[in-house]
C-alpha cells in the first residue's frame, strides 16, 4: 500500500515520483490506539474519590444550620490528630517513630458508631507529611466506612 506523488514534467525540469509507503504509519497508529485503549481501564481502578474541602462565600440564611459535627484527621510530624470540631482535639502520637494507624483506626470507628449517620471526614496534613502518611490515613478512614474524605491543609481546616 502506497501513495505516489506525480509532479509533472512539462517545462523541462526532471520529473519527481516518489512513492510513500503507508504500512509502517499504520502499525504505528494501530500500536498507539491499542495501547490508548488498554490503559484506559487501568486509571479507574486505582482511585480513590476525594474532593477539596474549604470555606466558600454562602448566602446569609434566615435559619442556622443544626449543630453537626466536623470530624477531622490532623498529621503532623508527632502524629494523628483527632478532631470533632467541638473543640476536642484527641493526639494519636508516633509509635516508634511510624504513624500509629491502629490507634487512629480504633477511634474512628468508635466515632462512626456514635454517629452512623456521619459519612464525610476532612485529612488535614502539614507541608512537611509525606504524600504516602496521607494516603495511608484515607486508607483508614474509608475501613471506618467514611466513604466522603476531604483533602485539605492544617491552615484552611480552621482548627
């Protein structure tokens, strides 16, 4: 399979044919669409749903809201911080210098007994937590069945 080029010949200059083949091209695309296709399935399996949680502008209410809760997960370098947002912060600190996840996993089960209704939780971190203690502490709280997690910093969770 080929595509020839005819350049006429008619006043007097030397006459360009040149023949293109297209097969390599097309193995090429044919290459690059499969693989398109084949890693497309690959990005939905490792995800996990979170959403950035922050104070937005609201129009003033005639009525307040109904006292909630506010359960949020504070890491820093000493560890978890456990947060309602009734002005309780409970510290989880270090094991052995590793997060302690077992402690954090503990309490946010209990808190998800207390209140079934409960499904969102913000993680909160510091500049200085690595992106693996951060996933790690979603990790935990989608076991505790909070299915909704918030992704913020220490500064816009307003504790």
């Amino acid at each position: 399979m080929g595509v020839s080029i005819q350049t006429g010949g008619k006043s007097g200059k030397k006459p360009l044919d040149a023949e293109l083949n297209l097969v390599p091209f097309i193995d090429l695309l044919c290459c690059t669409i499969s693989f398109l296709l084949i890693t497309a399935v690959w990005t939905q399996l490792a995800r996990i749903n979170v959403s950035q949680k922050g104070e937005a502008p609201s129009a003033p209410d005639t009525e307040p809201p109904p006292p909630s809760i506010k359960i949020t997960v504070v890491i820093d370098d000493t560890g978890y911080k456990l947060s309602t947002g009734q002005g309780d912060m409970v510290p989880i600190p270090k094991k052995d210098g590793v997060y302690d996840m077992g402690a954090l996993r503990e309490k946010l089960t209990d808190l998800k007994k207390s209140h079934p209704d409960k499904n969102d939780v913000h993680v909160a971190s510091e500049d200085t937590v690595k992106y693996e203690a951060i996933v790690q502490a979603m990790d935990v709280c989608l076991d505790a069945k909070f299915q909704d997690i918030g992704l913020t910093d220490v500064g816009a969770a307003a504790l």
